[in-house]
C-alpha cells in the first residue's frame, strides 16, 4: 500500500506537465499573421543568395562596377556582391564574397550590355 501511493503523486505531475505540452502545442486562438490582411501587392523578392548560379544580365543591373575599372578582389568584401567586373567584349565577372579573405570573381556571364550609370 505505501509504495503505491508514493508513486501516485508523480504520476499526476507526469500527467498534468503531458497535458500542458499538449496545449500549449495546439493554441486555440489563431496565430496574429493569420489575422492581419495581407497586401494587395507581393513584397519585393530579395535578392538570391550569392552561390546560387546561373546569374545573368539582368543581375548587372543591381551591381556597380568596381571602382577604378579594378578586378574584383579589390572591391569591398563587405558588399562585394553589389559589384561587377567588366571584362570588355560583353563579359562580366560578378564579384562573390566566399567567405574567405577577398572577394572574389566566382561567376562570369557574357553577351551583356553594361547597365546604363
């Protein structure tokens, strides 16, 4: 008799903290992004991820050219991908910051027109 009655109590606690978890899983109001409107127009797309090829021409249009005509590597690696390198003759190399001490020229399109300044 006395060891089932000392189990009982933990039990209970065991049960009460299952059923909390329970409910705290599945709320009863609903979430408040659900009940805002959402707006008329989509935001904006951001902006890929810098190792997700193909760019292309399109994406010189959000890029400046490195300053002074330099190469990549010279450019800020901070904001390294807001800059391209033009190449001459329609190719460009799109400035990439890998993670390692310089930017770096990771990705070259071609056939393209420089965005007008």
């Amino acid at each position: 008799g006395y060891t089932r009655m000392h189990t009982s109590p933990s039990l209970a606690i065991a049960a009460l903290a299952l059923a909390a978890s329970h409910a705290a899983a599945q709320p009863t109001k609903p979430p408040v992004a659900a009940a805002s409107p959402l707006p008329a127009s989509p935001p904006p797309l951001p902006p890929p991820p810098p190792l997700s090829p193909p760019l292309t021409c399109a994406d010189l249009a959000r890029r400046t050219p490195v300053p002074n005509g330099k190469h990549c590597r010279l450019a800020p690696a901070d904001s390294c991908h807001d800059f391209y390198h033009d190449k001459g003759g329609g190719r460009f190399h799109m400035c990439v910051y890998d993670g390692g001490a310089d930017c770096e020229p990771l990705h070259e399109v071609s056939g393209c027109f420089p965005p007008p300044p």
